[in-house]
C-alpha cells in the first residue's frame, strides 16, 4: 500500500461518487491513482480483481507502458484519489525514490497473485 500522506492535500485530488466508473478496460491510460478516501475495485468482465482503499494505487500499468487499460476501475463508495500524469510520476520517483519502490510492490504483488490464480501445468 502506498504511503498516502503526501497526497491527503493534494490539489489534484478527484472526487468520485459511488458507482461511479473511473475508468474502462481497453480506455487509453495517462494516469496513475491513489486513493485518498473511499473504496475502488478494479473488475474484468464480472471478475472482481482487487479491492482498494486509502493508499492503495491502480492505473500504473497502462501509465507506465502506455497502453490500454487493463481493468475497469469503479468507485465503490464515494471516494477521493491523487491523479499522477506521467510527468509527476516522473517527478516523484526522482524525488521521492520510496514512492518508485511501492510502486513496484504493488506491480509485483499483484502478478503474484495472477500467477497463483493459475492453474498448476
């Protein structure tokens, strides 16, 4: 889970109502998110994949490689979350070098659980 202190005053805060969906598999990806306040879950078809609340982080793949979304992302509750373009992404993980490493925890933890989501060969 991200350290979320340094985005609760965020000015770049968006505010979400409940149900309302972020963004769409396939949607082209600028931003990373992290929450603030609230519940996001991400989704692929009726598969729910992760469920979020302050300081967890979704939209960082598409972000990062610059393709499609990879899953729907949906406010559960009402909820606030930082938006990261690529450019403050870049700027935070120069500056902030904590925040590249959560970053790749979170990547790898959630490969980590598709690969045990699979079945055994």
């Amino acid at each position: 889970m991200i350290s979320i202190d340094i985005f609760r005053r965020d000015s770049r805060l968006q505010s979400f109502r409940a149900n309302e969906t972020i963004f769409e598999r396939g949607d082209v990806g600028t931003t990373l998110y992290v929450v603030t306040e609230g519940e996001i879950v991400l989704t692929a078809g009726d598969v729910v994949l992760e469920r979020l609340g302050p300081g967890g982080m979704f939209g960082e793949m598409a972000l990062i490689e610059h393709k499609a979304r990879s899953a729907t992302a949906r406010a559960v509750t009402d909820a606030k979350a930082a938006a990261i373009d690529q450019k403050r992404f870049l700027y935070l993980v120069g500056n902030t070098p904590y925040f590249a490493i959560e970053v790749m925890q979170v990547m790898a933890a959630r490969l980590r659980r598709m690969d045990e989501a699979q079945p055994s060969h």
